[in-house]
C-alpha cells in the first residue's frame, strides 16, 4: 500500500529528514509530498528562532558534526577552547559572551552571527573599550553576562588599586575602569587612596612622669607617598598608624610631668610627630601633622588645678594692685616736691580743689566779699615771710 505524506515546513523552521532512523538531509522551508511505502521516513521539525542566548541541542549539535557538509548551509558551529572567551555579536553589536571549553551551533538566518574568539590565557586584561562597553551595557542578557565573567574595578581619582590574580601581583592600576576576566582565574582588588588623610586617636588611661593619670585625645593628618611598599610590607595600613601614634603618646607623656605638659603642648606634639613619622616613613607613609585637641584630667585633678589657678589670678591681680598703688603714690609725691617751691601752682591746686567742693553744695553763703572767699576760707601761708 502506498503512503502519500504532505509535509509542510514554514520560514521558522527546519526539516530534518530521516529515513529508516538514518539522516538523509536539511528540508528547507516549503512544502513537500513524500511516498512512504514502509512507512521508512520520518521527519523532525526543528524551530529556528531561539533567542541568541540558546544554542542547538546536543542531539542536534552530534548529528551536525557527523554531517558537516549538510548542515553547512543552515547552521553555524562554533567552540571555544579552554583558554578562549567567546564574544557573541548579531548584526555587529555585541549581545552575548561565551565560557572557555565551550561548543555549541546558532541556526542561520536573516540576522549575521559573528563569533570572535579571545585568548584570556595572553590577553587577561580587558582592553579599555570592550571593558568601558562591558561596564556600561544596556541590554539585561550582556549585562548578567558581563557580570559573570568579568570582574570590574573602577579606580576613583587620586588611587591607586593593585590587581592579584589568583593570589599573585598582576598590576597597579590608575584611576579609571578596568576589567579581568573571571574565567579559569580569581581576581581580587587592593585600593589605596592616596589624598591627605586625617586619623583620630582617642587616648587611653597614661600615667605622667609624676604619677597623675590623664587621658590625651590626638588628631594626625597621614598620607601614602609609596604605596608600593605599603602593600608589600604592611596588611592594614591605617591599623597600623593608629598602633604606633597610641604608642608615641604613652612614651611622651610618660616621660613629663603635668607641668611640663599643660605648660607646652607644642611641645608634645612634636615628640610624637617625630616618633610616629620616623616608624611611618620606613613602610612608605608620611606623617604630616600630629595635635593634641585635649587632655582630659580626673575629676579630683580639675578641682585642685582650678584652686591653683584662681590663686595664682588672684596674687597677679593684687601684685597689679600694689604696683598701681605705688605708682600713684610716686606721683602724688612728685606733684607735692612741685608745690613746695610754687606758692601760686599750690594756690590754684587749693582753688580747683574749691570748685569741686563748691560743685556739690546747693547753697552758699558768703561773708565779707569775695576776698574773704579767696582769703578767709583757704589761707596761704608763706614759709619765707612768716609777717
């Protein structure tokens, strides 16, 4: 009995024709009558337009490999090797990134699928556009894409960043963005910043050379001039600052009095920013500023020193006394040698000291005239004509 079979195949798909479960070949779109006595044929439809992100099946992809020749027309393989990234572009834009040790096939069609292959074993460093449009993509596919095989490090200004790769020193990279790849390695990012810092260091309990326990609060302004050699040498840089300003203050203060402290602060600050930036310099940081903002005393300490300072106002204030006092004195004894020689600038002191009585008085009565004003109120008596 004959078997007439009517198969039809449309734009969006693809006809894989088998006959006695062997590949025969590729049916492209049409439509197609086959006598099947046996019924030997079968045919497998295939659909073509799978988003880009989808490769062809296993099955598939074995059987276009067994049949090169055949499925060179409609289908494009494709296979990265353990070293190679694979950038997916459709139409000249890129929208997708394949993994190393790879292997897949995109059917062909209206839309031109380009596969570029990069070796990530020489080249492990993205360049600077592909990294910038990597970083900076749109589309949600490459974007997740992206993500997951690139590692992005985005220097800000005044830094600097070391690379390790797998643990080992790569590079130093300026400011900017920069993208590894993620495949077959494990980069991780080091980041100094490399502007004027600034480090407060609040004060323990110390004892001062005479025994008075004190707490000294510090302010510190820092910065990293090799950071080169802050990497290598130390893990925590900042830790590491802070450890050695708290101990420049224990040993300056451990060896002044209070006095001494309270009396130069100045001077204490120099001691420790000599201290500390001489143990700095030797792991790459300049220490540019160390003050004290304030020496917290026990309460008990506060009240004697307020009692010491009150009475040291107070015998400067009456020193101030004693030495106006004297001087007016001084003054008073010049003005009256001056006199004694000059019966007429005593008589008009006697006279100014007159109108300043008479300033205050409402009523006053006059006998005699004004010569008994001038001569019988105050009298003059001249030493050298006693008649």
């Amino acid at each position: 009995m004959s078997i007439n079979k009517k198969l039809i195949i449309t734009e969006a798909q693809r006809g894989l024709l088998f006959r006695d479960q062997q590949f025969v070949k590729i049916l492209p779109p049409g439509v197609y009558r086959l006598w099947d006595w046996l019924n030997r044929y079968r045919l497998q439809i295939v659909t073509i337009t799978t988003p880009l992100q989808q490769t062809v099946g296993d099955d598939l992809l074995n059987l276009a490999q067994l049949h090169p020749k055949a499925f060179a027309p409609y289908l494009q393989l494709w296979e990265t090797s353990d070293m190679e990234a694979g950038l997916v572009y459709q139409n000249g834009t890129l929208k997708d990134i394949k993994a190393p040790g790879q292997q897949g096939a995109y059917w062909k069609t209206q839309n031109t699928i380009r596969i570029e292959k990069i070796d990530i074993g020489a080249q492990p460093a993205l360049p600077k556009p592909l990294a910038t449009q990597l970083a900076n993509a749109k589309d949600e596919i490459l974007r997740k894409a992206a993500l997951n095989a690139v590692a992005f490090f985005n220097i800000p200004d005044q830094h600097i960043g070391f690379l390790a790769v797998d643990n080992e020193i790569r590079a130093a990279l300026n400011a900017g963005i920069h993208a590894w790849w993620r495949f077959n390695h494990c980069p991780t990012l080091t980041l100094f910043d490399l502007r004027l810092q600034n480090m407060e260091v609040n004060g323990q309990e110390i004892l001062t050379k005479d025994r008075v326990s004190l707490r000294v609060n510090l302010s510190a302004t820092w910065q990293i001039r090799e950071p080169e050699k802050t990497r290598a040498e130390l893990a925590d840089a900042k830790e590491f600052l802070y450890r050695e300003l708290q101990l420049a203050l224990r040993t300056v203060v451990s060896t002044q009095t209070l006095d001494e402290l309270l009396a130069d602060k100045n001077s204490l600050n120099r001691q420790i920013l000599e201290i500390a930036a001489a143990k700095a310099s030797a792991y790459g940081i300049e220490v540019k500023s160390v003050g004290a903002r304030d020496i917290v005393l026990p309460g008990e300490m506060k009240a004697i020193l307020t009692q010491v300072v009150e009475a040291q106002k107070m015998a400067e204030a009456n020193l101030i006394k004693r030495q106006e006092e004297t001087q007016a004195t001084r003054s008073l004894h010049n003005t009256a040698k001056v006199m004694e020689g000059n019966p007429i600038l005593l008589r008009l002191k006697e006279l100014e000291a007159l109108e300043k009585i008479t300033a205050r008085i409402n009523t006053l009565n006059v006998y005699g005239g004004l010569d008994s004003v001038m001569n019988g109120m105050v009298k003059l008596i001249d030493k050298t004509n006693p008649a």
